[in-house]
C-alpha cells in the first residue's frame, strides 16, 4: 500500500555537467545557485538581487542583455540611502556611487555571462506586483522591491497569464536571439505567499503555472517545484518552522529531483564524486592530534587537485550555507 504520491519527471534534458547555468527570479533561485555552486558548477546568480515577479524579471534580462549602466538620475534617495526599484537591499549604501558600482558591476557580469550560458533558470515567485502611483525614474513602472517605502506610494496589482506570457515571451526571445540553443527553464517557486492570503496565493500561483505552460516549446521547459512540493512532499514536516518555507530536507528533495530533470549520467557521476568531497571538506576533526589533522587536510587537498584535473571545467569545491527559499 502507497500512502504518497511521488510526482515523476519523465521528461529529460540530458545536458553534461559543463554547463555555464544563470539562475534569476525568487529565493529558490538562490537555492539552485547555493546548492550547485559548492559542487563547482558554473552557475551565477540573480544580478539584480532576488526578484518574485515576472515583469521585473522579464526587464532586467532585458537590461542583461543590452549591458547599459545606471545612472546616479536613475536611483531613488529615502533618509538613510541610495537605492533602486529594480534592485533588492542587497545593492543600497548611503553612498550613491558605492551603489552605482554594486548595481553596475553586477549588470557588466551578467552581460558576459549571460552571452556565454547554456542555461538560464528563471523561478517565478508571485503574480502580485507593485507600481509606484508617481514615478522616481521615467523608464519605471513595476518595481521590484518596494524597500519599505510607505505603502501608499504603491499599486498593487494581480497580473494575469497572458500578460505574463507576453512579457516574458519576449524576453526569452531575445535571450534566444542571442543563442540559438540556449535552453530556458522556467519554475515556480515552492513558497506560498500566506501574506497575500490563501485564496490569493492560489491564485498567484495559477497564473504563474498557466504562464510556464504557455511558454513552454523547442527551447523551453518548465520544472515542476511548486507541485512537489504541494502534491509530492506535502506534508508540514517538511516546512520549517514558519509553515511556509520548504525545510532544507524539502529543498534537497526538489533540486535532487532537479538534478535527475537537468543532467545527463555523466553529470549525476560528477555530482556524486563532489558531494563525497564537499562531506569530507565539511568534516571536523575530533582527535586532538595535529600531525593527523594536518594529513587528513593534506588528503582532501590531494583528493581535490584530483578531482579539479578529472573535470576541468569545474571551480573548486566550495563550503556554502543554503538560504532559505
């Protein structure tokens, strides 16, 4: 007797574990980068900080891809720092030019990498977006972050499916324009946004599954992580302790399931041969014995150089902490 049902992923893409990945969109975006970045993938994340809605992600791959500086005229000033719409806090300083050069140094890597990627992950969050009712910057509409700006200042709104196709499809277009075999992987972020109540988090959610569906053909492809974790794991013991972000067990379970979507034999080999060296970089010594420290360290030293000369594709092996989704 079943007493779950696992939801399957028939559908593979088959691609090799030298691939350059650009992940953009919600805090499970930041899960993917966390999770691959410490296996030495190639992989960046978010330039313009974590986004939840479809329109602003939809303009800053457009600003990515055309790689055009801000401007001093283009951030906002409240009593403490300089900011932009576009971006999340991250990116803010009470010195204008030190968040010029966050915000402009992060959009110049991006122009590379995102000329130079296989992949591009783009985790959609909310439906629900915010409008300034008077603009700071004439180009603005839809913000990305509202940086606890009076409420009153903002419209919110529920963007409908077609709308989010439309903007997004253009934008993949242009991505595509770019790369002819560049592959797009859209999902919907496994969070629900209580804050928005129940009923209207559902309803986010429909339109940003609707939207996935629409735009999912040839180049496109749409990862399931809001259904496993709603119709798979659902249970609360894999939730932490607010009952609304997944529990790191849940996030684990959805990107390994990822990994089994994405990659090829060769790279589930890889990802096995860094998970046993990332174990052995996180492990601390209980003996007391410097002289077998220092050669347990010398080990895992050799074992790396190793592994770094098997695939060398690869960036070292890194110890990173995942943030929540």
């Amino acid at each position: 007797m079943s007493f779950r049902t696992e939801l399957e992923i028939t559908a593979k893409l088959n691609l090799d574990p030298s691939i350059r990945i650009i992940t953009s969109g919600s805090c499970f975006a930041e899960n993917i980068f966390s999770h691959y970045q410490q296996l030495g993938f190639n992989i960046s994340c978010n330039p313009f900080g974590t986004t939840y809605n479809p329109i602003s992600l939809a303009r800053q791959t457009r600003m990515v891809l055309s790689g055009t500086p801000y401007k001093k005229s283009h951030l906002c000033k409240n009593r403490f720092q300089y900011f932009s719409f576009d971006h999340d806090g991250t990116f803010s300083d009470p010195d204008p030019e030190i968040c010029l050069d966050r915000i402009n140094s992060k959009i110049a890597e991006a122009h590379l990498n995102i000329r130079n990627s296989d992949v591009v992950i783009l985790t959609l969050g909310t439906a629900f977006t915010y409008s300034l009712n008077h603009h700071c910057q004439d180009f603005l509409d839809v913000v990305n972050n509202c940086h606890k700006e009076d409420i009153k200042k903002f419209q919110r709104n529920l963007i409908k499916a077609d709308v989010l196709t439309k903007y997004l499809r253009d934008a993949i277009r242009e991505l595509i324009a770019v790369k002819a075999n560049l592959k797009v992987i859209l999902t919907v972020s496994p969070v629900r946004h209580l804050r928005d109540s129940f009923t209207e988090n559902q309803v986010s959610k429909a339109q940003l599954i609707s939207t996935c569906h629409e735009l999912t053909e040839k180049n496109v492809s749409y990862f399931p992580a809001y259904e496993i974790m709603m119709d798979d794991l659902r249970d609360y013991r894999f939730y932490s302790e607010d009952l609304i972000h997944p529990s790191p067990t849940a996030i684990n379970y959805i990107v390994e399931k990822f990994s089994s979507y994405i990659f090829d034999i060769s790279a589930l080999e890889y990802i096995n041969a860094a998970q046993k060296l990332l174990k052995r970089k996180k492990h601390r010594p209980i003996i007391r014995d410097s002289s077998e420290i220092e050669a347990f360290k010398l080990k895992t030293k050799n074992l790396e150089e190793i592994h770094l000369q098997k695939y060398p594709w690869s960036n070292p092996i890194r110890i990173a902490c995942n943030p929540q989704v």
